[in-house]
C-alpha cells in the first residue's frame, strides 16, 4: 500500500491560503493588543473576561493531550464535537460529485451526512448480521474514485468493538484515508488504534470529550492523525473554530483522567447490571453485547416498546429502522437511579 497525500487530497486545496488570523501572525503572550479589532475594555459578562479571540490551534490543550495519548501535538486536530472533523475530511479529500466513500451500515449517520452535503457519493457495505467488518468485501467495494473508508468501532448503534486485524487489514491494503471512529474507546476492552498512527500514515483516528469525559455540551472533538493530514485540515478549518471557554474546560478535564477513569468503571458496572436485568423481559429476543456506554436490545415490536417508554418519560432511541437493526432499541447506561426507573418502565410494557 502506498500513501500519497498529494494525489489524494483535491488540487485546488493544497492551493488554498488559509484566512491568517492576529494570533496567528504573533504568536507571543505578552504586549499591547491592538491588532484583532476586539473590544479593548472588556466584555458584558459580569467577569468581562472574554473580550479576546482564543488561540485558533489550541497548543496548550494539544500539549496536554500529546503527553495523555503519546501524540505529537502537530498531529492532532480540534474539533467542534467529532462531526467537524470528519466534514473537513470529505471537504479536502473528495472531489464533490466524483469521488466517494465507504462506510459499514449500521453505522454513525453523519459519515452519510457529511457526504450528502458535499454531493460525495457514498457506497454501503453493510456489516454482516452479527455487526462483524469483512475487510475483503470493503476491498472489493474500492473504486479508483474512493478517497476515504469510515470505520466505527466500537461501533454506533451496534455497540461492539470490530475485529482489529480486519481493521488493520483495511488500513495497509488501502491507498486512500482510513478514518476510525474511536467515540466509544474508553468504554471498550479493545485497545485504541492510536499506536497504529507511527506507521500508518493513512489512519486517522477520532475520539471526543462528549462520552466518557462527559463533556457532550461543550462540542470537542479530536482527531490524530500523520502531521501531513492534520495540516490539511488545519488549512481550511474556520480560524477560531474552538471557543477559549471550551479550551480553559478541556484543560480542566485534563487534569482530572483519574475522574473519567473512576466514572467509565461505574458506568460500564451498571451496564453489565442493566444487561443481566434485561434478560427477564419476555418482549427481549436478544441483547447484543456492548464495548460502549449503551446497549442495543432486539425486541418483538420496538416502536411499541418505544411509545409505552415514552408514556412514562423514560427516553430511549428507536433504531428499528436502520439497516440490520429492525426491532431493536439502543439504550444509554444511566446512573443507578435512572436505570432502577427505566426497569420499572420496563417491566410495565408488554
């Protein structure tokens, strides 16, 4: 397999001159600011503290992340939630209404959102009826015009972790970008692709803060990948594209990995409970297991099971019209409390 970013990415991209904002023409921490035009005084929040554009690549939170993930910072990229990297991704490598990707329904649906939007032709290889990847079938999907392969794992909606060597198989036999969706990692007992990077430089790994570092309402995402490819995306991402409030709450989070660690223990505890509990419902044919912080449950008649939830404001969500998932719910693992509830609602359907 051979990886040639220049013959990869679209032309006119590898042209473009990225918008050069103040912060990125000095790049010290100290004077007199007067170069961004913003509001010298203060702010109207009651601390006035954010009168100041942010720092537009985020190198103190990547410094952060290099010494947690064993990453050169150059080789990260920060996102708004995972969704603005894999938008990049299409946007510089395909060519809209010629090139295309690949993607393994049931999958995460904004891979098929962000090529829609771009008029990037997807091309489906649905996972077998267990939720495993066949590599040889993706393969043989592979057209000269496939610029990019999306793999979940472990996987939404499904919740299992794919077959690594399958994986492996799909990122040394392609020539074109790998792009693994990592959301679930820290939930999963599969260790992360991350090591892979060093000597793969068509891998592109994805994770976020939005899961186990439960920071979904601050919209961070991350991708890692060869520094060649992160520059790409670096070149046409919007110039302040992280919020400093975002930056100074990731840094936070950082300090604090023995938390997540200690809430990705309790939460994965109640999951294996929840799925213990589920077996006892007659309406449950199958449960199918789990690397994430959710459960996917096959049943007799998901919508009707769905609406007597709702009926009792427990929320779940509807997977019974996705490919391969017909009659099945996915249910995120709540705190103690919330699954007692849930259980109870559970045990009041028929």
């Amino acid at each position: 397999m051979s990886f040639d970013l220049k013959s990869l990415v679209r032309k006119h991209i590898l042209t473009v001159k990225p918008y050069s904002s103040a912060r990125d023409e000095y790049e010290g921490e100290q004077g007199i600011f007067l170069d961004a035009n913003e509001n010298t005084i203060g702010s109207t929040t009651t601390d006035g503290l954010y009168n100041r554009y942010p720092d537009p690549l985020q190198w103190e939170v990547k410094r952060e992340l290099s010494k947690l993930k064993n990453i050169p910072s150059k080789q990260i990229f920060l996102g708004n939630g995972s969704d603005e990297p894999i938008d990049l991704l299409v946007r510089a490598f395909c060519e809209p209404y010629q090139d295309n990707i690949i993607q393994m329904p049931p999958t995460y649906g904004m891979y098929q959102v962000s090529a829609d939007i771009n008029v990037v032709k997807t091309i489906d290889v649905h996972l077998s009826a267990d939720f495993e990847l066949d590599a040889s079938k993706v393969l043989a999907a592979v057209t000269p015009a496939t610029k990019i392969i999306f793999v979940c794992s472990p996987n939404n909606p499904t919740g299992n972790n794919l077959n690594r060597n399958e994986i492996l198989t799909l990122i040394k036999s392609f020539s074109g970008l790998v792009v693994v969706d990592e959301a679930y990692i820290d939930f999963s007992t599969q260790a992360s692709l991350l090591s892979e990077i060093a000597t793969n430089p068509n891998l592109i790994v994805l994770q976020t803060f939005s899961k186990a570092w439960g920071l979904a309402n601050l919209r961070l995402g991350m991708a890692f990948g060869s520094e060649e490819v992160i520059g790409v995306m670096n070149r046409i991402k919007p110039p302040y594209n992280i919020n400093g409030v975002t930056q100074q709450l990731a840094l936070d989070a950082l300090k604090n990995a023995d938390l997540k660690d200690r809430m990705v223990k309790s939460i994965v505890a109640e999951r294996e409970k929840l799925a213990k509990a589920f077996l006892k419902f007659p309406f449950v044919t199958k449960i199918y297991p789990s690397d994430t912080n959710f459960i996917l449950l096959k049943t007799v008649d998901a919508m009707s099971i769905y609406k007597q939830l709702v009926a009792q404001q427990v929320i779940v969500r509807n997977r019974n019209t996705v490919v391969l998932c017909e009659g099945c719910l996915r249910i995120t693992v709540g705190t103690a409390a919330e699954n007692e509830v849930l259980l109870t609602a559970l045990a009041k359907c028929s």
